[in-house]
C-alpha cells in the first residue's frame, strides 16, 4: 500500500537551500535584507521541492490578507448584463490572480441605495484595498473609505472631495469625436440619450460637454428638447427614442451614451418604419461585442474596459506595496469606430 505523499514544508526549503527558515520566510515575503546569491539558492530549493508557501501564514506575516475588493454600487443583476462592466471585473481578476489575491466582490444587492455596497465592504475588514465602479454613490461612498483609511482606485471619476487616484477613458473627447462626426454628416439636429438625470456620474457629464462643445464649434445652440434619459439598457433606450420621435422637429440623427441604449434606439427606429442611417443616424458609447454584430453594425466610440480595468487594479497594487504613483489620474484613448449605423 503506498502511503501519501509527504508535505513539504519551510523547513525542507531551507535544509536544501542551506540556510535557516527565518532565511526563507524573508524570501517568500520579498524583504529586502537577503542577498542575491541567497535568495537565488532559496528560490531553487522552492522550485525543485515544489514548494507552496501557506497563503494564511504568509498573509499574516504581512498583515495582510491578500484580498482586494471590488466595490460595484449596482444591482448584482445589473452588473452581470453589463459587457463593459464585465471586460473590468475579467482584467482585474487576472491582474488579482497573477498576484497570488482573490477578488472580493461587494454588490449593492438589490437595494436602490449603492452606498450599501461600500458599507458592507467596510463592515467585513478583510481586505487590503478596493477597486470602485464610479456611480452616484461614489463620492460618499469614497470618502468611507478614506475615512477607514483604505486604499482605493475609482474606475471612472472620483467625484469625492479626497479625489485620490482614478481610472478613466477620455470621454469628453471621444464624445466629441463622436458629435463631429454627424455633424460632418450633415446632421444639425442631433438627439442625445443621457444616463439617469439623478446623480449624474463624471463619464455622462464628460459625454455630455463634449457633446455641447462640438456643437458649438458648429455654430449650433444646445436645444434641452433633444435631450432624453435613459438607464443604460437597451429597454430605457427604445423609451428615450420614442421620446425624440414625438417631437413636432425631430431629430435626424440619435447619440446614445452607452451602446446598449443605442441598440434599443435603432430597434425603436426599425419598429417605426424608420432605415437607420437614412433616415436617421444612431452612434453609441463603449463598442461592447455585440456592436460590431448588430443590423446595421453599430458606429460607437471605443473604450477598452479591460484596460480600465488592468490599469486600475495595477494601481492599486502598487499602492499596496509602498511603490510610487506617477500620477493620481490615468486617462485612456477613445476612438471613435465608424460603421453602418451612421
């Protein structure tokens, strides 16, 4: 019968690295007081034993608990439809995961107050910092958590009066990209799908100067009449289009604030016999998946959420381990990706 096999332990390490146990605790915790050619033999002990240092053991040794939070103030149901959403959490788990942490999720579970979210967070005490999904919530939510003293990272705009580090795409500037681009299409009356006018977040009112600011340059004053709201999913956006569609000027051409409201604008437009982009032109924000394969492909302003949301957590690494910031805010690209639609 063969018996199991032995588990290695610290001390096997360091008997075949020559050395003491305290000697290879140092190395597995990365401190600075051992010397190359030490380390380098502890390093070849860990590989040819296959040695897994103890999470618990080590976290603790750290005062740690490699763990980091992501604190996303939405419904949990909202959250799983939402491809940009999703293209974070996935960047920011392999991020997590390529760094020996778990991700700790933290939802607003179902109640209309994304505040809770934090709270919760903050109650449970077990983890080292927090990637935050910018929201209305945010700015008290974010100084809760500067109130703890916890490392944070915003995606999105930190709205809070800490303004402490946060990650975002250039949404003023693809917003505008995206206004001149209809307006370089002969469109004067250009309808526009805004998030939820309560609790405005810094990515719409970003969209939304930018949106002004191209019409400017063109000589044209903003009319609040082509102005609609919606809540970021494609039902809200069929609403906010039939909206535009009732008014005695209608507009010829539709800019919705996220992809998904502008897939509902154009099923609207088709339901009312409407051609898109003949009739009227429909551009979105994001460039989710499902953009490129929709009828007609859809013309949306790019943003790499999975960049957003790389970046974002490498941030918060390095706030976690002491490593300098080279600046408190990241902005990204936005390119505008004309198709069909327009």
């Amino acid at each position: 019968m063969t018996g199991s096999k032995k588990r290695v332990t610290i001390k096997d390490v360091a008997a075949q690295a020559g050395v003491s146990y305290q000697t290879v605790s140092r190395v597995i915790n990365n401190q600075a007081n051992v010397t190359e050619k030490t380390r380098g033999r502890v390093q070849q002990a860990i590989e040819t034993l296959n040695f897994r240092p103890n999470l618990a053991a080590r976290s603790l040794a750290r005062r740690r608990s490699n763990i980091i939070g992501l604190i996303v103030p939405y419904d949990a149901d909202y959250l799983f439809r939402d491809p940009n959403l999703l293209a974070q959490i996935s960047s920011i788990d392999a991020e997590a995961n390529a760094r020996g942490y778990n991700l700790l999720l933290s939802t607003a579970a179902g109640s209309d107050n994304g505040l809770e979210a934090y709270e919760r967070f903050v109650r449970n005490q077990v983890a080292d910092g927090a990637l935050v999904v910018e929201t209305a919530a945010g700015a008290a939510g974010n100084q809760l958590l500067n109130h703890n003293n916890y490392f944070y990272v915003s995606l999105g705009y930190d709205l809070s009066h800490t303004r402490k580090y946060f990650v975002h795409a250039d949404d003023r500037r693809g917003a505008g990209e995206a206004t001149r681009h209809l307006l370089q299409k002969g469109h004067r009356r250009i309808g526009i799908i805004n998030g939820p006018p309560i609790g405005a977040v810094g990515a719409t009112q970003e969209r939304l100067t930018g949106y002004m600011e191209a019409l400017a340059e063109a000589g044209i004053i903003f009319d609040p009449c082509l102005m609609v709201y919606g809540d970021y999913t494609r039902p809200s956006g069929q609403q906010a289009t039939e909206k535009l569609l009732a008014l005695s000027d209608r507009p010829t051409a539709i800019f919705a604030f996220n992809d998904r409201m502008a897939m509902g604008a154009i099923w609207k437009l088709k339901s009312a016999g409407l051609r898109v982009p003949e009739d009227v032109a429909v551009v979105g924000f994001d460039d989710i998946p499902a953009a490129a394969d929709f009828s007609p492909p859809l013309t949306t302003v790019r943003l790499s959420g999975v960049q957003v949301g790389r970046v974002a957590a490498q941030m918060l690494f390095k706030l976690i381990e002491g490593e300098p910031i080279e600046s408190p805010e990241v902005v990204l690209p936005a390119e505008l990706i004309v198709r069909q639609s327009s």
